[in-house]
C-alpha cells in the first residue's frame, strides 16, 4: 500500500527588511550608511539624524526597528539621548568612540551593542545589529579591550579577572578570537604607518589641518605630506573619501 506523500511546504515568506534609524553628526557617515544598509534586501535606512534630539524625534515618527547611534554629536548627545531612544528601539552604538568610561556608560544605559568604526565589516554591522534586534549583545574589539582593561585594572591582585560575557567566550584567549572574527585586518589592508593611521583618525573625526597640526605637535605641511601619502594609499582624491573608506562606509 502506497503511501500518500504530504503536500510540499509552502516556502517561508522573505522577512522584511530591518527598518534602520542612523543618527551621526558626520554627513559622510551618514550617507555611507545610508547608501550600503538601503542597498541590501535585508535592510533599509527608514530616516537620519544628526543630534540625539532629531534621533529621539525620527525614531517616534518612524519607530524603526534598531537606531544605530553615534557618541559624540552637537547640541544632544548619544549618551545622553541613550536612556530616550531604548524606551523605542534596541540601539546599536555606531561611533569612533572607545574610551573605556563611554562604552561602560553606554552599556549600563541600555545600548545593546557598541561597534567602533573600522572594526567590522557590512556583514558583520548586518548580523550585529539583527542580533541586538533579538537581545544578542555585540562588541567590537575596540570597545572590548577597554572593557577588559577595566575589569584587569579592578580586579583584586588575587583574582584573574574574566572576559564579559559578550565576548562570546568567558575565556582569556576570547579577546583574541573576537579581534580576528571581527575584521581587525580592515585596515591594515591599507597600509598606513602608525603616525597616518593617527592622522586618517584625525580626519575622518572632521578635524582641519591646522588642528592635526595642533593635536600632533607638527607643521601644517607636515600634515599635509601625511595626507598626500595617506589620500594615494586609499586610493583616494578627497577627505570625505578618505574617511569613508577608513570608516569602512564605502
């Protein structure tokens, strides 16, 4: 007796793309954001902002699903607009940030990851932010050495001190690991010395030259002999091209 074969599974529907708010005060962030996140099925920029207060204000317009946030913006900033924006979606801090009191403050008001430009790549940005969407904290290396120098720097001379749980592994060698899984080679790809990754830092943090100059204790046309070799390592003519591609937004 034969038997009848059930009929087949009708396929899944396509999920809906994850409804992003992108609140920086770098438009060049902003647009490169816009455009990779807006580009994919997955995902869609649903509006920007450039201050905590136009966060708060999109985000109860639009009720996105997550907020990628900056740290430092005029006028309201990302710490103190954080405990808002929780109240209306998981948010994901997108920042050049990682000063170890700024991610521990970040953390302990809500914020669900804490990824540091050009620690990671589109996909991992995707898969983290989908994740702190479903209650999955995510850090990149960045935020998570300042993190474990903290706990290093509290922990009683007899304790060996733990990894956070977020790393992923609650053991010393998990630091390691992170780093590796999360891009740690994205910039090394370009090949900069020490002294023009400090200065495509600078740049890409919207400083001038004259206050490169100031923060490096060197002339303007030293920065500007930095830049030049900087701009044709990135293969780049222009600032906002440069910080872009050192941000991993284009």
């Amino acid at each position: 007796m034969q038997h009848a074969h059930p009929w087949p599974e009708a396929p899944s529907p396509p999920r809906p793309p994850l409804r992003l708010l992108v609140a920086d005060d770098n438009p060049v962030v902003r647009a490169g954001l816009t455009v990779l996140l807006s580009a994919r099925e997955d995902t869609t920029v649903v509006a920007e902002a450039s201050d905590g207060r136009e966060a708060y204000e999109a985000a109860l317009r639009h009720r996105p699903d997550v907020i990628l946030l900056d740290v430092r913006m005029p006028g309201v900033d990302g710490i103190s607009a954080l405990p808002h924006l929780v109240r209306l979606a998981p948010v994901m801090m997108l920042t050049y940030s990682h000063e170890t009191e700024t991610v521990r403050e970040a953390l302990r008001l809500g914020a669900g990851g804490y990824l540091v430009h050009g620690e990671f790549t589109t996909e991992q940005l995707v898969r983290a932010v989908r994740d702190v969407r479903e209650g999955r904290p995510h850090v990149t290396p960045g935020a998570a050495k300042a993190l474990l120098t903290e706990l290093r720097a509290n922990a009683p001379a007899h304790a060996k001190p733990q990894v956070p749980y977020f790393l992923g592994e609650n053991s010393p060698q998990a630091l390691s690991q992170l780093q590796s899984s999360m891009g740690q080679s994205f910039r090394s790809r370009f090949r900069l010395s020490a002294r023009e990754a400090e200065i495509m830092d600078l740049i890409a943090s919207g400083m001038t030259n004259q206050q490169i100059a100031a923060a490096c204790f060197i002339s303007e046309k030293t920065v500007k002999n930095h830049i030049n070799r900087i701009f044709a390592k990135l293969q780049t003519t222009t600032r906002s091209q440069a910080a872009a591609k050192w941000l991993g937004v284009a």
